[in-house]
C-alpha cells in the first residue's frame, strides 16, 4: 500500500502540484489541511487504483472541475457536470458589477442570461437577498443542475427554459446578465486545454463569436426597465466591437471593465430613465 507523500510525489511528476493534491482529497474525502497532516497515512488498494485513475484521466486533459465534479466560485461550490461551462474566476467580475450596480434599489429585478451551473444566478440572489432572480437557459440539463445547486445553496430564484428572452413575454429588469457564448466557431483554441472537455453550445457563438451577443444587444432594450443595465461578459479582443453594438441599440452610459489581468472582460451600459 502506498502512503499519502508517496502518492503526491509520484502525481507531481505528471499534474500540477496543487492538482494532484485536490484529486488526492477528493478521493480520500478530506480536507487540504488533513492531507497535509497525515502524508505518513497508507492508503487502500481502492483508494490508489482510484487515484491512478483520476490521474491518467487528469493527464489526458480532462478538466479538474470534472473529474471532481464541483468548482468553485465566488468563495461557494458549485456542482458541475459536462453539459455546463466550468465557472473561470474572470467571471467573477461580472457579479462584482452587478452587486455595485444594485446598490441603491430594494428589491431589484435581475435576469441571468445563460443559467450554465447557477454560479451567477445563484451567486446574485445570495448576495443581494431582496433581488428577485430570474436565470434562464435553452438546456434543460442545464437547468436541472442550476436548481440543484440553488437548493444546495438555499438561494431562491426562478429557472426557465428559454432561448435568450424568448420565453419571457414583455418583462422587464432592473439588470441583465449575460456570459453568453463567445468564442468563434474555427478558433484554435477550442481544441486545446479544458475547451475539448466542454459542450459547443456553451463556448461558439458564430464565424466572429459574435452572434449570441449581438442578438443579446438587440433585444435587451425591450427588456430592461428605465435606467436599468445591461452587463456582458465577452472574449478578450471583443470590447470594440461589443461597445459599438450597445450604441447602436441605443443603450447609454456605455463601460468597460478589465479583469485580474487587465483584460477588458466585462461591458455594461444602460436603457435610459425616459426609455
């Protein structure tokens, strides 16, 4: 049987350190400081087999948040599966925004554009408790995790089934959210890294990777209410074009944000007060 320090030092020659340790804990059931703690511990002849898997897995490029089937975000965990986007920190900006942006309003209307997991939906309704969330995506497996992950998190708020804004009528909201599909269809990206891993519909979005957004830009003007904002997440060499898409619907107060690395990553403008 082969102890926990031997386990990691082998793992270490192959995945990231800090991989290799999250694997090892998910498959021991323990915590990062237990682990460290008891690296003299002997391990099951299950536990190594099941570990060598998850490595060779690991090593093929299937994404860590798979293999361990959470990640997390905005300091919660969210459970994840293959049908979804995996959460990346960079999206955290756009919940940032949005709770700044909803500072003033009591009970504020809030659309999430593109449920994936919860993590921004979710995310909203537990830091602003008055805000009625409304998140909404075109997969219904989308949309089953989403709700599994409100009830883990005791967060409330509405899931629907819905293209964009399709299924929502002539609602309104005080803020939309939206980290829709991005990337172009013949980016070479896509075949690299944990892109492999994750589902087309959740990554492509036409030959320019413009083509959710756009529609996204067009319709928001219908659904927002007076002076409410519209925030974007889009890819790292899209703020032009994104910027002269929300003028030409002729939003107002037009932003734009860079993430940790100094990316423009978010855009966000508003319907004006007499719209």
């Amino acid at each position: 049987m082969s102890r926990i320090d031997d386990a990691l030092a082998q793992a270490r020659t192959r995945i990231a350190p800090a991989e290799a340790r999250l694997l090892l804990a998910h498959v021991l059931d323990c915590t990062h400081a237990w682990l460290a703690a008891h690296g003299e511990e002997a391990m099951t002849t299950q536990e190594s087999e099941r570990f060598a898997e998850l490595l060779a897995r690991r090593g093929e490029g299937e994404p860590i948040a798979h293999l361990i089937g959470y990640r997390e975000f905005y300091g919660r965990s969210f459970a994840l599966t293959p049908q979804v986007l995996i959460p990346r920190p960079e999206t955290e900006l756009l919940v940032e925004l949005a709770v700044a942006k909803l500072a003033n309003p009591a009970a504020p209307a809030i659309l999430d554009l593109g449920a994936g997991s919860g993590c921004i939906g979710v995310t909203l309704a537990l830091e602003i408790p008055a805000a009625r969330v409304t998140a909404v995506d075109v997969s219904a497996a989308a949309l089953d995790l989403a709700r599994g992950n409100s009830q883990a998190l005791a967060a409330s708020l509405r899931l629907i089934e819905s293209d964009w804004f399709s299924a929502l009528g002539d609602e309104r909201f005080d803020l939309v959210v939206a980290n829709p599909p991005y990337i172009a269809e013949n980016d070479p990206h896509l075949h690299q890294g944990d892109l492999r891993f994750e589902p087309p519909l959740a990554l492509t979005s036409g030959a320019d990777g413009l083509t959710a957004i756009r529609r996204i830009v067009a319709q928001a003007p219908r659904h927002l209410a007076a002076g409410g904002w519209l925030l974007i997440e889009h890819g790292y060499d899209q703020a032009e074009a994104v910027a002269a898409l929300l003028a030409a619907a002729g939003l107002v107060d037009i932003e734009q944000h860079r993430d940790l690395a100094g990316i423009v990553r978010v855009s966000a403008a508003r319907l004006g007060d007499r719209a």
